[in-house]
C-alpha cells in the first residue's frame, strides 16, 4: 500500500511561485495537491488519506473518502475475478 508526503519540490505547499512577481501555479510534481503519494496508479490512497485525517476529516470529506475506498476495493475484487 502507498504512503503520502510532503511534496518536496513544492515545501507541501501546492504551489510554486515566480522569483520576481506574485502570481503561483500549481506544482507540475504534486499536481497542486501539496503531497506525494508512492503508488503511481494511486491505489490505496483513499485509505491513506482517511489514515491520515483520522477523526479530524470533515464529514463531507470522510464520506466522500469511505465511499471512493468502498469503489476501489470493489473493483480490486472485479479486477480478480477478470484474471485467467
């Protein structure tokens, strides 16, 4: 299962900002998400996510988050059956 960091090109932050004006856009490495996560297809980190927000996610969130986890185990399991 994948963990998420801190995007380090970025300080977590989501954005990179410009050496002489204000304007920011979001890092190309982290996709403006301020962190890394080590599974390249990303699976896992609907559970990871709730790991790390724990009681303290937001209801809407944690719902939203239980309910894409519940997705993804359930095609994990259809993906299973599909093999030879």
């Amino acid at each position: 299962m994948g963990g998420l960091s801190p995007c380090p090109f970025c300080d977590g932050r989501g954005l990179v900002t410009f050496e002489r004006a204000p304007e920011v856009e979001p890092c190309t490495e982290c996709r403006g998400s301020g962190r890394l996560y080590t599974d390249a297809e990303y699976r896992g980190v609907f559970d990871a996510l709730l790991r790390e927000k724990g009681i303290f996610a937001d209801r809407d969130l944690r719902l939203l988050l239980l309910g894409l986890s519940a997705l993804e185990r359930r095609l994990s399991e259809l993906e299973a059956k599909l093999r030879p």
